[in-house]
C-alpha cells in the first residue's frame, strides 16, 4: 500500500522566540524538521515525502534532507497561512497512487516509527487515524479566571501527530472545508464533520509538541537523558 507522508513544517515559531523558523530550530545538533525525516526514514511503507515549509525557506529544508541522507523522493513547497492550508495545498502534491496519507508536525520530534505504523494500520482499516494520549490531568473550565466547572475526563484524549487517513477522504474533508469555510485545528476534526470515522492509537507523553521556549528545554533535556 503507497503512502505519502506530509511533514508540516511551515510555523514561524514566534512563540518560541527563536530567530528562525520553528522546525529549523536546533535540538541536539540536529533542527527539528531532520529529527522527524530521520523517523519517517525508518517507515518502511513510506512511498514519498511532502515538506511545507515557509517562503524562502525551501532550500534551507533540502540541505537537511540531504544531510538525513533520505532515500525516498521528497517534495518541498511553500506551506499556507495556516496549518490547515499547508496540509491542503500539500496535499495536491500527493502521488494519486497513495492510498494513504500521514501528517506528521516537525514540531513533535519524538514520535516514532512505531507510531506511524500503528496509526497507518488503522487508517488502512477504518478510514483515519491518529496517536492521541488518554487525558491524565483533572481538567477544569475556566472564565475570567474562575472555575466554572470540572469536566470529567473519562473518554478524553489528547490528540498528537502523526496521524494517518485515507487519501481520498482527507482530499474529500479538504475540499468540503474550503466550500463551507470549516475551520479545524487538525485534520482529524475535517474527517470527524463529514461523517468519517477515525480512531485513536496510544501516543507517549514524551511525544511532546516545541511551541515555547520550555518546551525546547524540556526536548533538550530528554535528549540529553537518552546520550548519557
């Protein structure tokens, strides 16, 4: 079964407050984007690869896919204003022999090939899927400041990448979005509206996503963690 992966690497990672683009950001010696080829290196159904990156930064994104050493055809392309717009305009640069598609954040650096394994093999089976984490903390809902209620967290998720679908519901999901103007923050929730079904397979908690400056500090200790 060809798969076309989808690595969203366009954020500007203005929170993080770092002088480049998010998923050109050094982690271990290594920019977040070649940590995530490297894992997408050792998915054996991974058929191509489509990189979104922000304008001007296309060159910059092959030199690390050269340095990755990736042996898989790698299309790189300037990503839209939103993740949602760079999931659709990547999208259209998909092979249409892939039956599956999985879009995977530069931002997450620690997910694993087993995690695309596991979220492909669903999708193969019920349309989509994605690695999400059962909801650990209490969770509270919040106004100005004050709780106005505990929201029991039985049946709560958190939803990470990658997550995987078929390719002709998630172009099916993408197109109905641009018609009716829907808004999503992952392409899971574009399924989920137009009636598909998507499932969820275990995710890890060190499959932490880089948005501030904690987080890299965090990524930076678990990296050093796992050389010593």
């Amino acid at each position: 079964m060809r798969v076309s992966v989808i690595i969203v690497s366009a954020g500007s990672g203005s929170r993080l407050g770092a002088d480049v683009p998010k998923a050109f950001v050094q982690l271990g010696g290594m920019t977040l984007l070649a940590r995530s080829l490297r894992i997408v290196a050792e998915v054996a159904s991974a058929s191509e690869v489509v990189i979104t990156v922000p304008t001007g930064m296309e060159a910059a994104a092959r030199e690390e896919v050269n340095r990755v050493g990736l042996a898989l055809p790698v299309k790189i392309i300037a990503g839209g204003a939103e993740r949602q717009d760079s999931v659709r305009i990547a999208l259209t640069f998909t092979s249409a022999e892939a039956e599956l598609v999985v879009i995977h954040d530069a931002a997450r650096p620690f997910a694993t090939p087993a995690m695309f394994r596991a979220s492909l093999d669903e999708a193969a089976r019920v349309g989509g899927a994605i690695v999400a984490l059962p909801l650990a903390d209490t969770l509270k809902r919040v106004d100005q400041e004050r709780i106005t209620e505990t929201v029991p967290r039985a049946r709560l998720w958190l939803a990470q990448t990658p997550q995987a679908f078929q390719r002709r519901l998630l172009i099916e999901a993408h197109e109905r979005a641009v018609r009716e103007r829907m808004i999503a923050t992952d392409d899971a929730d574009l399924i989920e509206r137009t009636g598909g079904t998507v499932s969820v397979v275990n995710g890890s908690p060190l499959n932490l996503k880089i948005t501030t400056a904690d987080d890299l500090r965090l990524a930076e200790a678990i990296v050093r963690s796992r050389s010593a």
